[in-house]
C-alpha cells in the first residue's frame, strides 16, 4: 500500500499545494489516472479536498496566531490575552479646555449657565462638541465669568432589575469614557470595583467591562460577593473622548442654547476658549498593548526598582514616554531621592495636572517605599537645529522636495509611532548604551543624513564638511543622561543653485 511522499512540507496550506500533494498520492495510489486537467468527477473531488483543507488550515492559523499575545491582531484577543495578565488596556481620554463666557453687557441679575451647556467648534458638518462640568456664574454688573469644558457627551439609561445575580447591563452608546458610570439604585449607589474578589454579600459593587467596541457592559455581584440590584436602576456615563479634542484656540465659540437672568430677561452670551484643548488621547493601541501588557507584570502592585517608575508611569495614557534617575545614575542627585522625567503624548511638556497624576500613580496607586521622595519634572528636551545642503533631482519641484524632507525628519524625531509604541529612533540619553551597557547618549549625524538622502527628489547630500550640520557641527550630537532629543529648525539649501528651499 502507498504512502505519502517523503518529502512533506507542513508549510504548504493553500490550495495549489494541497492540491499538488493530493495528486502526487493519488499517482502513487493510481498510476493510470493521467490526466487531471479534465473537469472530471475525480478532479472535482481533489479540487473540493483541496479548498476545505485551505479553509481549514486557515482557521488553524488564525486560531494560533489569534492565542498568543505577540501575534494577535485582533483587538478582542489582545483585550483577552491582556486581562490573563491583570492588564486591562485604556479607552479614550477627553480633552478638556478653560472656557471664557463674556455677556454684551452687564446683566441686571447673575446669569447661570448649567451643567452639560454644549460649546462646539463651528464646522457646519460633525463640529467638535465639549460640555460644561459645573454651572458657571457671570454675577450682576458683570460681564465675565471662566469655567472648564470636556469633549465628552452625558448619557443617561434606566434599567428594570429583579434581584438576579450575575446581572450585566449592556449599555447603548460609546465610546464609553473609563470610570464614568454613576449607578444609583432604591438600595443606595454603587461603587465600581476592579472586581467582585473582596466584594462582600451586601457591598454594593459592579463592575464595567468594554469590549473591542468601546461598548460598556456593567456586571453586578451574584449575593455571596457583591449585592445584586433591585427596582429601577439609573446609569449615567460619559461617552466620547479621543485626540480630536485637542482643539487650537479660539474654536470653541458656539454656544448652544438660549440664556435668561435670574429676572428672566434674555441676554446675549459669547463663549471661547482663550487656550487650546489638552488631554485629549485615542484608545490603546494594540501595539501599545503588546508591550505594555507584559511589563506589567514587572510592577504588580508596587513601584520598588527604577525601572517600576518608568512603567507605572506609562500605564497612564497620556504619557508617552519616562526616565526615571537617582544617585546610582546621576550623583548630583540625593540619597533616596530620585526625578521622574515624563514625556507626556504628542510631545512638548506635561501639564501640572499630568505630573500630579504620574505622582499619585507611583506613590499611591503603586506605592513606593514610604522613605524614598520622589519628584515628577517636565523633560528635559535637546533641540537639534539642521542645516544641510542637497541636490534635487531633474524635474523634482524644491518645495515638495522641501516638504517631504521635513515631514520624514518630523517622522524620525516624533516622540511615538502612529501605534503608540514608543519611536526607537529617540530616546533619553541614559537608555542609549554601548555594547558594554554604560550610557552613550547620542543623536547620530548618520542616521540624520540618511532620512535626508533618502527622501524622494533628493539626488545626492553636498560632500563638503558643513553641507550637513546638527546644531552647527558635523557631528553627532551627544546627550546628557536625562536629555531627549526634539528637531528644532530645519534650514535646506538648494546645492544647484544656492537658493534657500
């Protein structure tokens, strides 16, 4: 009786090969059957053979790739695969922006605008829309008064409970903004809890889970850990969030609604944001899961090692990037003392409500060791002006050229990939080692050379010594331990003619 051939490659799964290792066995099983060309009830057959088992090794594919962290691509595995480790990945953040409201005149009563008031942008189509966090004042004779908007928009949801255990509630909208939901029931109001492990029979605990949709669900206790609801259960949530936010000033000035003074009368009200919008962040990525979710497991529920910092502080969203230095790394600095540097999302310097944050996340949220002070300070940025001198290509017009060759500097430099896995070209001077591991912070004139040559219309780089400075030397340009590096100005001459591009 025939076997298999020998030779049996378990890496051809798609249907032409399949369908070549079913003709070889039945040559081996038939010699008289020739011909397989012929649209045969045999050929058929092997064809049809051939497409399940392409269907199916498929799925056993995807089935083992979707299985492992550092290989699943869709976002509920990685969701999955993540909570297995205690890590659950970040929703949308919402921007907030100081709002200035200024009446025409001055009233003859206090003008109050409530709670949720929409401030929008003016774009006629999907207008970037905040809501007011607190009621705000313009007192009498008056003609001003500040208050705080969020990107954010209030949902509200009544559900009929029994007293079953194990109740989930889906909830209707998203994206749903982490830690918004208020529950309030006839028992009394209900705290989120991470889970129902301490959750004692009459606490009144739930807990909210999102799915790949930004979709919340909230799950009640089932009477041994966690009280199970009754009569008429009222949820309200924020939904919303994201980096579209970010808005600049002066956008925010439509002010929906109309306003009336504590007399009644009508007045005519102006609102803008005098600063831009901040805090504003997308979803986790999956990428950013991946590498967040395993180091998660260096720091559980403390922040002891130096490394702890820098990976509590991480887990925060709006931060990008973090170094965290003490005496064994720099000497200027005290015993058990240490300075956490954070690069906050999309560059540029953290805002005083970010660094208290990454305090309260690595010394109370993940405590640290009671004795050991530590400080959270904005980074400390090297900027690398460039000059450079290059030759176009025949018919490449120099502004393009310009521009693209700005734009994959901008690339290099950027402080996160579109990902939002951290850019391996920058780094803190102190993370960039030699082959012996001691610190050699650097940016490498080379690797600054190369993005410019390789830019589309360049022809070639000028060969004389200044046709390519980083902050007017032809050389690399070397870091201290806590400096990151950031592109200052780019200054490009055409090599042809000289003339500035």
């Amino acid at each position: 009786m025939a076997s298999l051939p020998p030779s049996v490659d378990y890496t051809d799964k798609d249907f032409d090969s399949l369908r070549a290792r079913l003709i070889a066995l039945l040559k081996s099983v038939f010699p008289d059957w020739t011909d397989f060309d012929v649209a045969s009830f045999g050929n058929l057959l092997v064809e049809m053979f051939a497409f399940v088992g392409d269907v199916l090794t498929f799925y056993q594919d995807n089935l083992a790739r979707e299985s492992r962290l550092v290989t699943a691509t869709q976002r509920k595995n990685v969701m999955a695969l993540a909570k297995m480790l205690g890590y659950r990945l970040s929703g949308a953040q919402p921007a907030t922006a100081e709002l200035e409201f200024r009446l025409a005149r001055p009233a003859q009563a206090p003008v109050t605008i409530p709670a949720g008031t929409i401030i929008r942008t003016q774009e006629v189509t999907d207008p970037v829309r905040f809501q007011l966090l607190a009621p705000v004042t313009v007192a009498a004779g008056v003609t001003q008064a500040n208050g705080i908007g969020e990107h954010s928009k209030t949902q509200r949801q009544l559900f009929d409970a029994q007293g079953l255990a194990d109740l989930s509630l889906p909830l209707d909208f998203g994206p749903y903004l982490d830690g918004s939901a208020v529950v309030t029931t006839p028992q009394g109001p209900f705290t989120e809890v991470d889970s129902f492990l301490n959750s004692g029979p009459n606490d009144r605990h739930f807990v909210a889970t999102v799915d790949q949709n930004d979709l919340a669900t909230l799950r009640f206790g089932s009477g041994g850990s966690g009280l199970p609801p009754t009569g008429t259960i009222s949820v309200t949530y924020k939904t919303g969030g994201g980096s579209t936010g970010n808005v600049d000033a002066q956008r925010l000035v439509v002010l929906e609604g109309n306003f009336r003074d504590a007399n009644g009368g009508l007045v005519q009200l102006s609102v803008r944001n005098p600063r831009s919008a901040s805090g504003g962040a997308d979803r986790q990525s999956i990428a950013s899961a991946k590498l967040l979710a395993p180091e998660s497991l260096r720091a559980l529920t403390r922040t002891v090692a130096r490394e702890d910092f820098e990976i509590n502080a991480r887990r925060l969203t709006g931060v990008a990037r973090a170094l965290m230095l003490t005496s064994n790394e720099d000497l200027s600095i005290g015993e058990n003392t240490g300075i956490l540097y954070v690069v906050p999302r999309g560059g540029g310097l953290p805002t005083p409500a970010l660094k208290a944050q990454v305090l309260r996340q690595v010394t109370e949220a993940y405590p640290c060791t009671l004795t050991f002070q530590v400080a959270v300070q904005d980074p400390v940025y090297r900027r690398l002006d460039l000059s450079a001198r290059v030759f176009l290509r025949q018919g490449a017009s120099p502004n393009v050229v310009r521009d693209a060759i700005r734009a994959n500097l901008a690339a290099w430099f950027r402080v996160t990939e579109p990902d939002g896995t951290p850019n391996p070209n920058v780094d803190f001077g102190f993370n960039i080692k030699d082959s012996e591991g001691n610190p050699v912070g650097e940016v490498a004139w080379s690797d600054v050379f190369n993005v410019i040559r390789d830019t589309w219309g360049v022809r070639k780089m000028g060969d004389a010594r200044l046709d390519l400075t980083l902050n007017g030397l032809p050389a690399d340009v070397k870091l201290n331990v806590r400096e990151f590096p950031v592109l200052g100005t780019v200054s490009l001459r055409n090599g042809d003619t000289g003339e500035l591009l």
